[in-house]
C-alpha cells in the first residue's frame, strides 16, 4: 500500500496537478485514492491509455508548457517544436506545405505523424495528412505540446508511425487568465491578436472559455530571404540564374499568408463536471516559391521560352477546419469509469501549384467531413493492475467541393474530378499497466484498425519500466506502428479491386532517466527501428512496397530548471544502417544501395540545440535557443548520384534532370538558428516583450539556409527578423 501511495503522490506531482493536491501530505485524504479515481483527475496522458506517473511513461515525450511557449516568442509550431524536441526537423517543399520530420522519418507528405488537440486526431485524410494548427502565429490558447518521439499507433492509430504532437489548450477549469495579445513582426512582417475570456456559470466546474486570433502574415521578401538555386540556367524570360546566388528576380515572400488570407483561430471550450464540449475553426496556410523545372528551359526545366514571369501561377497550400468534440466521463464505480467521446470535423484542403507538364495544373480542392464515436473503459484490477479498454468508430466523407472555391467541383491530381463517396474505419484498443513491484512496472497494449478500403492493421506495444530508486530510471519499449495510404491513393486503388497494406514502423528503445537533483536531470535514449515504406502506382492501382531500411539513434538531453533559470540542451545522432529497394521503385530516401554514402537524404544526422530562460528581475526575464544542423550527407550523394546518371557515369532507376551543378555543395551544410529574447513586466497586468529571430543571418546569411526537401540543391534564407509582443492580462 505504501508503494500505491508514493505512486499517487508521484502521479500528482510530476505531471502538475493543483498546488493543493501536488504539496498534499502523505496522511492525506488524496493518497487514498485508487487508481481509477486518479484516473478521472483530468491529467493530459500523451503516451499511454492508462494512468501513470510522467517518470513511468513507456516513450520518450518532450513537454513544452505555457511559459517555455512564452520564452521563445515562436511564430509559429515549427519554430516552436524545433527549439525543443530532440531529433525534430522541418523543411520547406516547392510543391506541398512545410514538412516535419522526426528521427529520420520525413516525407512529401504528412502522414507519418499526427496532430492530435485535446484527443482528437486533425490530420486531413484525403491527400495531405498533418496540416492545420502549424502555421498560425496565434499560440497563447495553448497549455501544452506533449511529443511523443517515435511510434505511438498502439495509442492513437494509423499514421503515427513518427511521433504524436498532442496540443492541450486551456479550458474553462485551467484558464491562466483573460488576456489580450498583440504581436507585430518586423521584416518578417506579421500582425496579429488575441482575445480570451472566460465565463463562469456559478458552479465550481461550470463555465465557459472564449478564445479568438486573427493575423496578417505577409512574410519576409526576397531582399531579406533569400531563395537560392543548386542549378545555373536560363529562365523562360531570359535572366541568368547562377548556383548558390540569390534569384535576380522577385520569388513570393517567405512564409506569405496562402492568398493573402488572414490567418484564424477562434475557439469556444464548455465544461458542466465531467463534460467538456468543444468548437474550434482554424485557418491558414502558405505561398510557395516555385521549383527551378517550373520556369527554366531545357534540360534543367520543360517551360517554353519566352514565356514571362507573370505567366506562371501563383503556387501555395491553404486549409480550414472546423471541430467539434463531445466527451462525458462516468465514474461506475471506485474502481471503473467510462468515458464517450464523439464529434465531427470538416477539412477543407487548396492546392495551387505549377506543372511543366500540362503546363498548368488545376487548383486542387476538396472538403472531407468525419464522425467519430470512441468509447473507453478504464478499470483496476487490482491494487497493482490498471486496464484500459475501448473501441473507435468513424465514418468520413470525401470529394466535397472546397466552400473556398465555391464554384470548382472537388478535384485533386490523383483522382482528377472527385465523386463523392465514404468510407468507415474501426478500431479497437487495450492497454494493461502492471506494477509488478514497487520498482517494475510492466505495460502491454494493442490496437487494431480497419478500414473499408484497407486490411487489418496491428499496433502492439510490450514496455518495462524499472525504477530502482529515486533518482535512476530504466525503460525497455519494444513497439509496431502502422501507416495507411491517404484516402484518393484508397479510393482509386479500391477502384481497381485492389486492398491496401499498411506501411510498418516496428522497433526497440532503451532509455535511461537520471535525476542528480531537483533542479538536474539526465535523459538518454537509443533506438533502432526497421522500416517498411510503402507507394502508391498510379498505373498498377496498387500500393507496392519501396524500400526497406533500417536505422538507429541516440539522443543526449540535459535539463536544469530553479524558480529563476531553465536551460536545457540536447544532442542528437541518427545513423542509417541498411537499405534495400524494390526492383524498379522510384523513392528519394536515400542513395545507399547504389554504393553513395550510407545515410538517409533530407535529413541531417546530427542536430544540436540549446534554450535557456533566466528571471534576472522580477521584472525582467531574458531567453534564447540555438539550433544546429551538422549537414546533409544524404542530400549531396543523392545530387552526386543524380548527376552522375545524367553524365552517364552511374546506372539509374529512372531518368531526371540535373539537380546541382558540379561542385556545388552550399545547401548541404551545416545551418544554424540563433534566436533571442527579452521581456519586460511593465505593470501587474501588462508585459512587453522583443525576440529577435535567426539572429546568425545577420552575420552571414547561410547560417540560416533551410533546404528543401527533394529539391535539396535549393535552400531559401530565414530572414533575421524581430517581432514586439505586449501581453494584458485582465
């Protein structure tokens, strides 16, 4: 009994419950509670069904609370997650949104991950996957980021095969406060502002959080960020363009709203108990700049000569989203509760990009709609043994016309003209938590997901956790996650009679935890993971496997937090270990089997960065972050081998252009982000605050390149910028 206690009080302290209950006293009423009552405590759980201390969690999580938000001063979720999770990277992409990565893991799509708010998935089916809430500037609705680094299926389903982002928003119960936020960014200009309110209803529990942001994002332009060509060659107009020197002609500004739209955040959170209702519409998105093929002439690029500037299209990604989620948690009994969750969700995807081919490709449009139902029943067995068990049902609808283009039928590349048409996905899931011992606990999860277009796919976890004593902590996690393909690759491959298989991500991880003192600690993980990556052939209607690969990694966290300081630092090192490719495959992973390197393209395998937040006054608090990425092995010998097929020096898989001229190795570098902060508390209510972005770029501008992803000969130049924050709290 005295092990349940110590867990109970671990339990409240470590993943910040109230004051009163996290400072309560042994004797106290609270260490009498069982699990199943603590498990109806509203406590975030990112990594596991059933409840358990933050120190028993069987994965590796980055949290990122409220203030470290604040520190930080971020734009956005991708400057954000970069400065603090360990081996997380994103990459623009000429022809698609930004794209994130984590441990290797990043493609052209989304989809290798998921975006989860308040337990409710948000990536987008059709086409794209992981897209809505990561490029709004507008984040002080947020409590917490919990990400969970590497597979997490058994948890939230297909799809997050990567890494879970689960956003926690403030709700009516933990509400930090009415206020009003204003930014302005300078040279990468932006304005945005924020409203919050909260309503209560008279009863304790019972009220109402109003949250609304609006931006004008209009970016950073040429003269400031930089867009950078790997290729020398002649534009359909006739400019010179020479590798590794800026354009001499205007690009679209970097990070530009998606046409010019201001970008939305608005958000209504009820609570009356156990019952939590929410609504939330998002709206953003992205001007591109265009590929080099979209406007160079022959051989580098198919457009025809003569053709002006102000012919090619305008290119960029937009989306909107509507969510409404319905949860009810029962206690049944002082060892049992249920909880209902259901809801439905409206995505509306945009696509205007340029193709050589056509020679320009139509604006792709659709709107999904899904209903989910998802019922979980968590329980006690014992004084040592917690279960979690439940089922999810969906139904969702595809080919809606977009209301953005109100009147343009749905339409996308893959399918060309949409029908309408549905399908439904079930799933089932387990989770049994066994604390064999007042130092060992032991987990064992499954879930199993079906959808009508795909076959059967299985997501099991078995993790140890061994905590000998206060401050060492070991963890073994054995997992398998699963990735199906989007729903327009489902339907037309489900058209030709054909089911799809799910891409497999299944590994091991071993993590240590050290604790040298309450302000000290020690986080090292190591994982290997084997790779099944699969594609969609649009001829054969079929999803075929691509390449199998495998790969491991370390990741070094040091951590060091008082009242008045917070640093932290982390050190990542990824490695590939073997690669395979189907007969025939076209991927652009990487070039290993073709004798280049031994190293995964798009990616840097070794990332270093530093945060850090000092109360120097209480008036005054300074903050800075530092990101390094030591290069892109993986991207030069995919341009190498590339070139070397065109020069006939290398056999190829498939024909391509040249994608760098010979000798040209800037964009594959190493890049560095150095942001800094200070602010002021001007009054008990208000507080100002100025950060300064990529400040590395105004000592020299490749410090703070960003490659793109499969373009990687070109990198476009974070502009070094700086933006004013003043916060009222009412």
């Amino acid at each position: 009994m005295q092990s349940h206690k110590a867990c109970a009080t671990l339990l409240i302290s470590s993943l910040g419950l109230s004051p009163a209950l996290a400072q309560t006293n042994p004797g106290d009423a609270v260490l009498e509670l069982d699990l199943a009552q603590l498990a109806s405590i509203a406590v975030p759980q990112s990594a596991t069904i059933t409840p358990t201390t933050a120190r028993r969690l069987p994965a590796s999580v980055t949290v990122i609370d409220r203030q470290m938000i604040r520190d930080t001063g971020a734009r956005n979720l991708f400057d954000l997650l970069e400065t603090y999770v360990p081996s997380f990277h994103y990459l623009p992409h000429h022809w698609e949104a930004p794209h994130m990565g984590m441990r290797g893991l990043i493609g052209d799509r989304e989809d290798k991950y998921l975006i989860v708010l308040n337990g409710r998935v948000l990536n987008e089916r059709t086409h794209f996957g992981a897209m809505s809430e990561r490029d709004l500037p507008m984040l002080d609705d947020i409590q917490r980021i919990d990400v969970v680094r590497g597979p997490g299926s058994v948890v939230y389903g297909p799809g997050a095969v990567s890494m879970v982002i689960n956003i926690q928003t403030e709700s009516f119960g933990n509400n930090s406060g009415d206020a009003a936020t204003v930014k302005l960014g300078a040279v990468e200009t932006f304005q945005s502002l924020e409203l919050k309110k909260g309503l209560a209803f008279g009863d304790p529990g019972h009220g109402l959080l109003l949250y609304a942001g609006i931006a004008a994002y209009e970016g950073a332009d040429q003269d400031d960020a930089p867009m950078v060509y790997g290729n020398s060659f002649t534009t359909s107009w006739g400019q010179v363009i020479h590798a590794g020197e800026p354009t001499p002609f205007e690009v679209p500004d970097n990070h530009a709203a998606y046409r010019d739209q201001a970008k939305i955040k608005l958000h209504a959170d009820y609570q009356l108990g156990d019952f939590r209702a929410w609504l939330r519409y998002t709206r953003g998105g992205e001007a591109l700049t265009w590929e080099h093929k979209s406007f160079g002439t022959k051989p580098i690029g198919s457009a025809k000569p003569g053709t002006p500037q102000s012919a090619i299209p305008t290119q960029g990604v937009g989306y909107q989203q509507v969510t409404l989620d319905l949860s009810q948690r029962w206690v049944l009994s002082p060892s049992l509760s249920l909880e209902l969750k259901g809801g439905y969700d409206s995505f509306d995807y945009e696509r205007a990009v340029s193709s050589v081919n056509t020679p320009w490709t139509p604006v792709e449009n659709h709107r999904e709609d899904q209903f989910l139902l998802r019922a979980t029943l968590t329980g006690q067995a014992s004084e040592t043994q917690t279960f979690a068990a439940g089922a999810e049902y969906s139904h969702a609808k595809y080919g809606i016309a977009s209301p953005g283009y109100p009147d343009t039928p749905a339409y996308s590349t893959a399918l060309g003209l949409m029908p309408e048409w549905g399908t439904s996905a079930y799933g089932i899931f387990g989770e049994h938590q066994w604390q064999v011992s007042d130092t060992l606990t032991n987990f064992l999860g499954l879930r199993i997901d079906k959808d009508d277009y795909s076959e059967w796919m299985w997501s099991p976890r078995w993790a140890l956790v061994f905590a000998p004593n206060e401050r060492d902590t070991f963890k073994s996690v054995l997992s398998r996650s699963v990735r199906k393909n989007n729903a327009e690759e489902l339907r037309k491959q489900h058209l030709g009679g054909a089911t799809s298989e799910p891409e497999i991500v299944q590994g091991i991880e071993l993590i240590y935890q050290r604790s040298f003192s309450r302000e000290l600690r020690m986080d090292l993980s190591t994982y290997y993971n084997a790779a099944e990556v699969i594609g969609f052939d649009s001829t054969t209607l079929a999803s075929n496997r691509v390449a199998d690969f495998t790969y491991g990694g370390v990741e070094f966290e040091l951590s060091y937090k008082t009242d008045d300081l917070r640093l932290s630092f982390s050190q990542s090192y990824l490695r590939l270990d073997d690669f395979n490719v189907e007969p025939g495959a076209r991927q652009k992973i990487s070039v290993a089997h073709l004798g280049y390197g031994n190293d995964l393209s798009n990616w840097s395998n070794s990332m270093t960065k530093l945060a850090a937040a000092w109360q120097v006054h209480p008036d005054w608090r300074l903050s800075g972050d530092l990101r390094v990425f030591w290069g892109y092995a993986g991207s030069e010998y995919t341009t190498q081998n590339t070139n070397d097929i065109n020069d006939g020096l290398a056999p190829g898989p498939f024909s391509t252009t040249a994608v760098s001229d010979r000798g040209y190795t800037d964009s594959f570098q190493e890049a560095a982000f150095l942001d800094l902060g200070a602010q002021y508390q001007v009054s008990r209510q208000g507080s100002l605050s100025l950060n300064a972005y990529n400040v590395l770029g105004w000592f020299d501008e490749q410090y703070n390149k960003r490659m793109y992803l499969i373009n990687v000969s070109n990198y476009r130049t974070e502009a070094p910028a700086a933006a004013l924050t003043y916060r009222h709290a009412f």
